[in-house]
C-alpha cells in the first residue's frame, strides 16, 4: 500500500505544538516527508530555543504518521533553523563559493529568474533511462539551432553532465560570491556534481538539496537564456517539487524506455508537475529499437511503442523515439554528445526534431 505526501501531512496536521499553538504544518515545521518500504521518515525544522523541548511533540507526531493503514514505523528527526543569514563573506579570489550542506532555501519574491527565459524540466521515472543524454543532446541541439541554452544538472544523486559534457573543471567565481558557469558545445553549463565531493551528494536530503538548487538557479551567472534545461534527479522527490516552487517551469519532458513503461508511472508524474501547475510537455520513448552499429538493422530489443500507447492513453503529446545505438552511447561517455559530433546523423536527427518541435511551437 502506498503512502502519499499528502497522507503524512494530513496526519502531522493532527498533531499540535504547545509552544505554537499551532498544528505542525500550519506551523510550517515539517520537511521532506518521505515514505519507502513501509517506513516514514521526516524532519521537522523548528526555531532553535524550541528544539530541546520538541521530544514529546516528535513522538506524538510519529505515532500520528504510524497509525496511517499501511505505515509500519514513523521516524521524525528534530533540526533547528540556523542563525539568521550572514551577508556572504564571499570565496578565496577567484573560486566559487561552496554550495552549504544544510543550506535551507532563502525566501525568493519572483518565480521569474534574471535573464531566463524559459525552464524546461527532464523527468523520468527512474534512472538509466537516457534523461541526462536526452538533456545534454537537446540543449546542443537547440544552441547548435542558434537559442542561447543553458543546461543545469540538478540530477544530485547520479550528476553525470560533466561526463557527458566533457566540462569537469570546477567553476570559478569574480567575486566568491557568484558562480561562473562553464561552456562547453554552445551552451552554458553546470552541474551540482562540480560543486561538491560525491560522497557529500549521495547524503543531501530535502531542505539541503532544495537550498543548493536554489543556489544553482540564482547565484550562477546564467546570463541571457532562450532556455535553460534542467536534468532533474529520476523519481518525484524534493528537487522536482523545490524546483517548480522556486522557478517558473515552462514545461517538463519525461523520459522513458520502452521496458521502463510500466514502472514509469506517468501519471505520479503528470499529477505532480499537474499539482505544481507546471505544463507537460509529452513523452520520449529512448532506447526504442536497437540499430546494429555495423549493418544498420534495426531490431525491437526492448519492444517498441510502450511509450506511445501510455502518452496516448493519458492524453499527453507523444514527443518521439530514440534508437539504442552504441554511438549514443559512446560520444556521451568522451564528453561530446551525438549531436555535436555527427550532426545530422539518423542517431542525431530524434534529438534535432525535438528541439525543432519546441522552436517552432512556440515553447522556447
Ligand atoms: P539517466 O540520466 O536517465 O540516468 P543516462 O542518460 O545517464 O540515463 O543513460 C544511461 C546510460 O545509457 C548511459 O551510459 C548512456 O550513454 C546510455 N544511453 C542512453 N540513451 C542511449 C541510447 N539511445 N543508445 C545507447 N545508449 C544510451
């Protein structure tokens, strides 16, 4: 049985903290909810004179969540706000200033972000479906169609753009306050895996993640975009969520393969980006048909079409096919993506189309 957000804030809703007066969640209080393999975790970020004396409250909270039909065990974790914001004491010369663990997102009066025009989200329901190659492929694509394109891998869990980018140098800064994004095939590039060591990434939790993403969006000097594309972490977690609140998302695309169709659960995705009052864009269907690299043949290796039917079936544009062919895959890995090596290539042109399609409907 599934638990929701939404069923774990009902339920914290219920729970009232005596020093507040108020319910957790008018209270503002609770933090990335999360629940997995019958057990719920949250945090509850509480002002600091608060938190020694929050252990009842945390307890009343996780019986709360446990009595939730399905819910096997709850577990709250108590943190306190930090001191109030310092003015940014700024990086060594020259470098970038560090994104902070436990950095929480600062109030922000705009959705609307200096010079970008337009935000387009990667999603998809999983990993290893092909979203940060669809991503690094389409934002060459449409800078190589002359937009000004900007790419932010946000993907914190698995970053794997500098690779694909071939742009693995950290970002450096004129004021250790600003971040100065790299180039690389025409567009402007960063990613959160520059910016810290891999191991801190894999422990970045919600408010944490959601502060850094913050950083990511205000703080690098994006300059004038036609468009940014965002590679979003697989799932529909924190980032997705931070990202649509903060930002003003024109449209997400989700990815799939054939073989992931099932589990993509399109629709958690649509009611998501629905609920964040962001525009789907459509479906892509990657790794569909499997072209032998040396005679060109193209075999159904994962089935075909799974895509399509299920954007059909729920009344989502479908966006198009990617083949499976070694050469995707292997200019991803030496850090120029097919399209900027063999442009106009068979494997090229699904990556080419769409950024045609966006272009000329209007989307960026
Ligand atoms: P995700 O971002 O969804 O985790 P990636 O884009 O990193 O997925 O793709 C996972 C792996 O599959 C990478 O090694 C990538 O080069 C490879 N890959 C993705 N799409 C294709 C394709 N159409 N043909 C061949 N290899 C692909």
């Amino acid at each position: 049985m599934s638990v929701t957000r939404e069923d774990i804030l009902k339920a914290l809703s219920r729970v009232v903290d005596p020093a507040s007066g108020k319910d957790l969640v008018t209270a503002d209080y609770v933090r990335a909810p999360v629940f997995q393999d019958g057990a719920v975790r949250f945090i509850l970020e509480v002002p600091p004179e608060q938190a020694a004396k929050m252990s009842d409250v945390a307890k009343a909270a996780e019986a709360a969540v446990s009595a939730l039909p399905g819910v096997e065990s709850a577990a709250a974790i108590v943190t306190a706000h930090g001191p109030a914001p310092q003015a940014p004491k700024g990086a060594p010369e020259g470098e970038a200033p560090s994104l902070k663990i436990g950095r929480h997102p600062q109030p922000q009066a705009s959705k609307k972000i200096d010079g970008i025009h337009r935000i387009i989200a990667i999603a998809s329901g999983k990993g290893g479906v092909g979203k940060s190659t669809l991503s690094a492929n389409l934002a060459v694509a449409l800078a190589r169609q002359g937009k000004r394109v900007g790419l932010l891998d946000a993907d914190i869990h698995g970053p794997s753009q500098p690779r694909m980018m071939g742009a693995t140098e950290r970002p450096k800064s004129k004021d250790g306050k600003t971040i100065l994004p790299l180039t690389a095939h025409g567009v402007t590039f960063m990613s959160i895996g520059l910016m810290l060591p891999a191991e801190e990434a894999v422990i970045w939790r919600g408010p944490m993640l959601m502060g850094a993403l913050q950083q990511m969006l205000t703080q690098v000097e994006w300059g004038e975009l036609d468009a940014l594309i965002v590679d979003l972490p697989p799932g529909t977690g924190d980032v997705q969520l931070s990202l649509c609140q903060k930002a003003e998302v024109s449209g997400a695309i989700v990815v799939s393969t054939p073989q992931d169709v099932a589990l993509l659960d399109a629709r958690k995705a649509l009611a998501m980006f629905h609920k964040l009052e962001t525009p789907m864009l459509g479906l892509i269907e990657n790794m569909s048909g499997f072209v032998c690299p040396k005679c060109g043949h193209e075999s159904d290796l994962f089935g075909q079409g799974g895509v399509a039917q299920e954007a059909d079936a729920i009344g989502l544009p479908f966006l198009g096919r990617i083949p499976l062919h070694l050469d995707i895959r292997t200019t991803s890995d030496e850090g120029t993506p097919i399209v900027a090596k063999a442009p106009g290539s068979p494997e090229a042109a699904p990556f080419e189309d769409l950024a045609r399609r966006l272009i000329e409907g209007g989307v960026i």
